[in-house]
C-alpha cells in the first residue's frame, strides 16, 4: 500500500482501519500497537527516533505522551513500525 508522505498519520490509520483519536489512545493491544509503530517509524524513512519525531512536529516527549508509552518506548515503535511496513511492503510516497 502506498502513503503519502504529507499525510503519514491518516495512511496509519487507513492501514490500521482506525480513527486518529483510537491510535492515540491507551492500551497495548496489537492493533494499536502497530499503528503506533507506523506512526512514529514512517516519518524517519529508515531513520531515528528523533527524526521520526521531528518530521510529525512534537518532541519525542510530546509523542510518548500522545501515544501513552515511554520515550525509550518510540525508539522501539520506530524499529518495529520499520519492520512491518517492509513485510507488508507499504510505501511512503511523495
């Protein structure tokens, strides 16, 4: 599937068949998960965490806080969003 680039966060939520604010919630559930995951490693395009961070616009506080896990938490997010957009080949595009 094809995202683009503008628009990382409704592509997630696409993908996922989720509303922002359901991402955005509490919870670990593995949907939830790996829309977090998406959300915070799209972004960084194979990068860090704190590019990933930088590119949606909020600190990575900021994005711990909206997503309800740890800091250390968007670090894993990232390399695990990384994973799945590559076993499901979904694309960022510009």
């Amino acid at each position: 599937m094809r995202v683009p680039r503008t628009d990382p966060k409704h592509g997630v939520a696409d993908i996922c068949e989720m509303d922002l604010d359901e991402i955005y919630s509490k919870g670990k559930q593995q949907k939830k998960v790996k829309a977090r995951s998406l959300l915070c490693s799209w972004p960084a395009c194979a990068g860090t965490a704190d590019r990933a961070v930088r590119e949606l616009g909020m600190s990575l506080t900021d994005l711990a806080r909206h997503l309800g896990i740890s800091v250390p938490g968007v670090g894993y997010a990232v390399e695990r969003g990384e994973s799945i957009a590559r076993d499901n080949n979904y694309q960022l595009v510009d």
